[in-house]
C-alpha cells in the first residue's frame, strides 16, 4: 500500500522531475537539522531552568523507566526462582538470591538518586502521573512474589516486591506532597514546556526564513524555473486533494514540513490557545 503523500513529498518529487533533486536533498536534511535543533533547544530552556524535575527534557523520568525495568525483572525473578529450587544444576535457583539482592539495591538506588535530583522541589505533573502509574505493577508483582514465597517457604520474593512497592509509594507520595505544598511552582513547571517551545518560535521562523533565501539563490544559480516548480506543486497537490498556496516560494513545503515536525511531535506541552497553530504561520506579534 502506498504511502499517504505530503505536501513536502510532493515537492520533493517536483524539484526531482526538473532535475533539481540535489538542491531538494539538501533542503530536505537542513530542514531536519533545523527541527532536531529546534527541538534540543528548548528541551535545554527547560532543562536549564528547572534542572531535571520535568518530563519535557529532564532526567527524572528516564530513571523512573529504569527503576521500573529493574523492579518488574527483580520481581519475576523471584516468583519464578522458588519453583526451580529442587532443580539441579538451576543457575536461576542458585543465584536468584543473589539478582534479588543486587536488584533491590539498584532499585532503591535508582528511586534515591531521583528524589535527590528533585529535592524539595515540585517535579511536573507528567513526571508525577508517571510515577504513579508505575505503582500500578507492583500490586500484581507483590501478590505473585508472596504466592511464590508461600509455596517455597523462602521469604526473599515477597521481602523485594515488597521493598520495592514501598520505596515506589515513598517516593510518589514525595513528589505528591511537595506539589501540593507549593501549588504555584508546581504551575510554573507545568507550564515551562510551552513556554519555551513559545520562546523557540521565533527562532524557528527566523531559520525558515534563512532556508527560504538560499534555496531561492541555489535555484537561481542553476536557471531554474521557480514559478513552474510552484504551478507544479500546487498541480499535484490539488490532484491529490491537498491544499497549497501559490504565494508560497519553491521549497516553502519542504521548509515547513522538516522543520515543525518537532512541533508535532510535542504538541501535547503546547498550551491550548496556541498548540495547533503551525510555527511557519505564526503571528509575528507572539512573544516568546
């Protein structure tokens, strides 16, 4: 089945069927690098701001992921361990004591270096509602660990389920708290996200303006017919039902497409008001 054509595609092919697919292949990665920086900058205006207490380019939550790969293997390691216990020559039997140990140290390690990152500060309600979720495995993991822990008389299973359940609560209940005892710095890392995704739009627009100029010089310097690529483009694009604008210059599609993918691919942090309107059409008056 063949993919679903863009705008930016179609212009791809445009540029191509002229002989001018270079220049488009250029276009096209400058305009991936535009986005890629676009998107690493104002994950770092966050970052810079807030350390790493927010999920939009902050470190905590990677680590909860961690905690959380570690404490789900630790727990089925110890409800399957009791039942190799009588079987010979069983490294799952003869070192689960051993995983157990070194994964409830790890884990308790993880979750700590996590607190100490954010210390008495609110973490952003993504992290928060993270942390939270990934409480809801430990329920099944701790009634499993003590299943197995029953049936084989050996209490490790259940002691680091139980550990790490706890440790979990502990920590979630943490940053619960210190959201809730300041209520207007919990706001503020919110809403940090679309404001420095706000901040970074006039940058984007400056960098798409940039692109614009020298993609018309590389097509003036070869004699290229920018006009025709336009009737071209906005051709296709008609015929395959997509809306275009012929004020729009050779390469505009390509431009946009490339570099706001980033805005796509966070518009769940923009803020309402603003989250669908594309940075190329920006109003010049929005203030970062």
């Amino acid at each position: 089945m063949a993919l679903a054509q863009t705008l930016a595609s179609i212009e791809l092919e445009v540029f191509a069927r002229f002989g001018h697919r270079e220049i488009a292949d250029e276009l096209w990665r400058r305009g991936l690098e535009v986005d890629r920086d676009a998107a690493r900058e104002a994950r770092r205006r966050v970052r810079a701001r807030f350390g790493e207490r927010s999920e939009y380019g902050g470190r905590i939550l990677p680590l909860l992921g961690i905690a959380t790969i570690i404490g789900m293997s630790g727990a089925i390691v110890g409800a399957i361990a009791p039942t190799h216990r009588n079987t010979r020559y069983s490294p799952l039997a003869t070192y689960a004591d051993a995983i157990l140990l070194v994964s409830v140290a790890g884990l308790v390690l993880v979750y700590a270096v996590a607190v100490v990152m954010a210390g008495s500060r609110p973490v952003s309600a993504g992290v928060l509602g993270f942390a939270t979720r990934i409480l809801l495995p430990w329920v099944p993991a701790v009634a499993a660990a003590g299943f197995a822990a029953d049936r084989a008389a050996a209490p490790w299973p259940f002691v680091f389920a139980a550990t790490g359940a706890g440790v979990a609560a502990l920590m979630t209940g943490w940053f619960w708290i210190v959201r809730r005892r300041r209520p207007v710095d919990a706001v503020t890392i919110d809403a940090a996200p679309a404001s420095a995704i706000e901040e970074q739009l006039p940058l984007l627009r400056d960098a798409q303006e940039q692109l614009r100029i020298e993609v018309a010089e590389r097509l003036r310097d070869v004699g290229a017919d920018e006009a025709q690529l336009v009737e071209w483009r906005t051709g296709v694009a008609g015929e395959q039902g997509l809306e275009d604008s012929a004020a729009a210059p050779a390469g505009d599609a390509m431009i946009r497409e490339q570099t706001e993918r980033w805005l796509e691919r966070d518009r769940r942090f923009r803020s309402p008001a603003r989250g669908a309107e594309p940075a190329g059409e920006a109003g010049e008056g929005s203030a970062a």
